[in-house]
C-alpha cells in the first residue's frame, strides 16, 4: 500500500509518522482545488459551520481572531493582504472533499479529526505555531511558502496580545513552497508558519489521538453509567487502630483494588472507546434523513444497484470481540453476531461499501433492518 506520491505506507510509518516532517511532491497530479475562495466565504457564513478569520495587523494589535459564522459583507472589510480564512470541517460539507480521506485509511479512522481549509491573499497566515496533531498539509490552489521544524512545547515563548499561541523567536529549519497537488507531513509539536505568496488554498487533513485526561475522564463516565455509582463500597476490612484519624494503608490497598477490578474490563473499554472515538465531530450534519425509508425501500434501492455511501460526517469503526463484533456508527454501538458479522468490516472499510457484497449480506433481516436504521438516522445514504 503506498500514499499519495508513491512513498510505502510501511516506510512512511516507520520513519516518519510521528517523528519528522516530510515533503511529498506532486501527492496528487493535476490537482484542482474541491472548493473556491467564494464558495468557503459563503460556508463562513453559515451557522452549522465552524469558521475563524486570523488578521496579522488587527487596528495594530497582532494576530487577532475573529470567530464565525460572519455576515457577508465582512469579506468587504478585510485588509487587501495578511489575513487568512479558516473552515473547519470542510469534509463535513463538500463530498470532493470528504473523499481524499480514501487516500488516507491507512490511518485508522478512529484517528481522524477532519479536513480544515485556509484561504489566505498574498501574505496571509496564522502566525508561527505548533499543533498537537498529525496533519497533512495539501496544496489546492495558488502557492504557500512554509517554514518549519524544531520541537515546541508548551514552555515555547509566546507572542503577547493575542488569544492565539503564536511562537516567539522561534527559528525554522526548513523552507519549501508547495505548488497545487504538493503535499507537506507534520507531526505532532514540530514548529511551523505557512506564509501565501499569493491567493491560496490549503487543505489540512489533520488527525488526533485521545488525550490521557480523555481516556481517564471518559472511560470512568462510562463505567459509572454501566452500574449503579451510587451504591456504597461495602466489605472494606476494619482493624483496630490507635489513632481514629488514620487512613490507614490497608484501606488504600483495599481501594486500589477495587477500582483496579472496575477498570480491568477490557470488552468495557473497548465498548466506550468504539463509541467515544465515532462521536460525530458536528451534530449539525448527522441528523434524520427527511424522508424516512422501509426496510422494504432499502432492499430495492440495494436490488436496484443504488450506491451507499457515508454521511460526510459521520464515523465508522469496529472491534472484534470473543463472541461478537462491535460496529461503531456516530457514537453508537451495534452487536453483530454469526452471519452478521461481516457487515462491520464492510461498512468500516471506506465510504463508499462494496454494493455486491453488501446485496449478498442484505438479504439478512437483521442486517436489512440495520441498514434501514442507519438511513433513517442520517449515518447513511443512497446517491
């Protein structure tokens, strides 16, 4: 399997997901950018979407930031150049964009954050930065110029007077302008500052892994919706003690091993994280479909050879269990069993589900009537 350019999946792993930038010339020849200027102005201004306008020189402050969604004639007030556009989630609304994620699935979907586009004019960027996520860096239109490298930290210096976390001093290691089709990799903490060199789009295909506060936070709301919290713990061993202020270390011992014992189930924990990690990231998007389908509609669509396809939104994963295999849809879980089973690693696979293979499952009750479900819940829908 090989990324976009012809680097191995294997080699890229192994030398550089995580661990340094890399330039990947011509990713996609001939690209031609989903969207345009116009048209991410208009998602700006639109409610459901997240949006920001990042303005270098603000009225003499710097880098200040401007959260949508903005009326339409706030494109007529900007300055003529160092300001830049940012829409998050472009995945979300554009189906051109929602599917470079096939070119990417050699990373679990469960790692996928979205697909932010910046337009920026001449000069435009947000400041010298760093993230805490993988992004892809792909150039859809127009020239960027970045400068990169060097590990930041949350001790970086930073730029005064402004909400944004732009570096201090900070000195890059590399340059490179990226043409349409382009691509640059960084991973986590590395330093970096995108400048236009003229109007420009960049696309940045970004992914995320769970924070120790997540798991933590997360996984114990779980466990305590799973039994009844509120019950007293019952049979912790007394002993006489001298001193009845004493929290002594075999109560410590007794409530270590308690909570050891209530976190050491590990079909739990898969259980949450399947449905933590495909919690749509935009509520907007994944609603009810208006028109709600039979099961009866979804069996002819599928005779009739009707493609299915993802919401843009939504999120898919699976995990196999000893008995079961857990397939995880926008934040909720479904049980497949026996003859079912192949249905989790079919839909999970890419946007677009082999209709063959899917016929062939469909013809299954259950499965028809799950299928059924996640039309009429706006997780799925035919073309």
């Amino acid at each position: 399997m090989k990324l976009p350019g012809g680097l191995s999946v294997t080699e890229f792993l192994q030398e550089y997901w995580q661990k340094k930038p890399k330039v990947i010339r011509q990713a996609f020849p001939g690209f031609q950018s989903p969207v345009s200027a116009e048209e991410l102005a208009g998602l700006a201004c639109e409610e459901a979407v997240e949006s920001r306008i990042v303005i270098e020189d603000d009225g003499g402050k710097p880098w200040q930031l401007h959260n949508g969604p903005f009326p339409p004639d706030r494109f007529s007030h900007l300055p003529e150049s160092h300001w830049t556009l940012l829409v998050q989630g472009l995945d979300h609304w554009v189906p051109d964009v929602a599917d470079l994620l096939n070119h990417f699935r050699f990373i679990p979907n469960w790692r996928l954050d979205d697909i932010m586009a910046s337009y920026a004019p001449v000069g435009g960027s947000v400041g010298p930065h760093f993230d805490q996520y993988d992004v892809f860096l792909l150039q859809a239109e127009g020239q960027r110029t970045w400068h990169f490298g060097g590990r930041c930290d949350e001790t970086s210096p930073r730029v005064e007077g402004t909400p944004l976390r732009i570096l201090k001093d900070w000195a890059p290691e590399e340059t490179v302008t990226l043409n349409p089709g382009d691509m640059l990799y960084l991973p986590p903490g590395i330093g970096h500052h995108g400048i236009a060199d003229n109007d420009c789009i960049t696309l940045s295909i970004g992914f995320r892994a769970p924070t120790v506060d997540d798991l933590l936070t997360g996984f114990t709301d779980f466990l305590s919706s799973q039994h009844d919290a509120s019950v007293p713990l019952s049979n912790l061993q007394l002993d006489e003690q001298s001193n009845p202020g004493a929290i002594s270390p075999d109560i410590i011992d007794q409530l270590d091993h308690k909570i050891r014992e209530t976190m050491a189930d590990k079909r739990l924990l898969a259980l949450w994280f399947g449905q933590y990690a495909t919690a749509p990231k935009n509520l907007d998007i994944v609603v009810p479909a208006e028109e709600t389908v039979s099961e009866d509609d979804v069996e002819q669509m599928i005779a009739e050879g009707a493609q299915i396809r993802w919401n843009e939104g939504s999120r898919f994963a699976y995990h196999e269990l000893e008995d079961t295999t857990a397939l995880f849809v926008d934040g909720e879980q479904y049980l497949l069993r026996g003859d079912a089973t192949p249905l989790a690693q079919l839909l999970c696979a890419g946007t677009e589900p082999d209709m063959t293979e899917l016929a062939a499952l469909a013809s299954d009750d259950a499965i028809k009537g799950l299928l059924c479900r996640l039309v009429n819940q706006g997780s799925l829908y035919f073309e």
